[in-house]
C-alpha cells in the first residue's frame, strides 16, 4: 500500500512539473472550470488532468487529497511544480495581488 501511494505521488509530481501550470480536476466539476476560466482569462497556458478520465486518476487522487488535506482535492493546482492549492487558495492569492507574480516567477506569464 505505501508503494502504491509513492508511486501516485512521484506521478502527481512528475504530472505537475511538466508545465508551469498544472490543474488536476474532474470533467464535470464547477470549481475547476472556475479556475481553468481565470487563467485563461488572465492569458495562461495549462494543462489540466482529469482524474475521472485518466486511468490512474483515482491513486492520483488519493494522492492530492492527501497534499491538499480534503476529499475530494479537485481543483488541485500546482503552479511552477509547487501546490498552490485548492480554488479557495488561488482566488485568496490573486484578490491579494500575488497569484500573477507568482504565474510570472514560474513562467506562465510574459508581461
């Protein structure tokens, strides 16, 4: 069982490196569709992983809800390979005026 949830973990983590913005969510969840709306909004490139579409989704879950410290832990979203968290951690960083500098600092963002 701990191989298990090493190997989601190691996955999430590989997932979340390969671009500089990561969302991990559901197909039919609204608040990852919230998210994925202001990013684009804001002109950022990302990749998102649907755990209900994906194979693997459901040890990956386990995984983020473990990160994260909820159930379920979608929308989960890394931002330059680190967790920022859930949509109630990224609307807190961008109200504060800190979640484009952070999108700047990892890449996502050119201006």
């Amino acid at each position: 069982m701990a191989m298990e949830a090493s190997a989601a973990d190691g996955g999430v983590a590989r997932l979340a490196s390969q671009r500089a913005v990561v969302i991990f969510g559901t197909s039919n969840c609204c608040m990852c569709h919230a998210v994925k709306t202001l990013f684009s909004e804001l002109g950022v490139g990302w990749a998102l992983h649907e755990l209900d579409t994906d194979p693997g989704g459901k040890d990956m879950e386990k995984a983020l809800a473990r990160m994260v410290g909820r159930s379920p832990p979608v929308p989960a979203v890394f931002i330059g390979g680190k967790l920022v968290g859930p949509t109630d951690q990224v609307m807190a960083l961008h109200l504060r005026g800190k979640l484009v500098p952070l999108l700047r600092e990892a890449g996502a963002l050119w201006l």
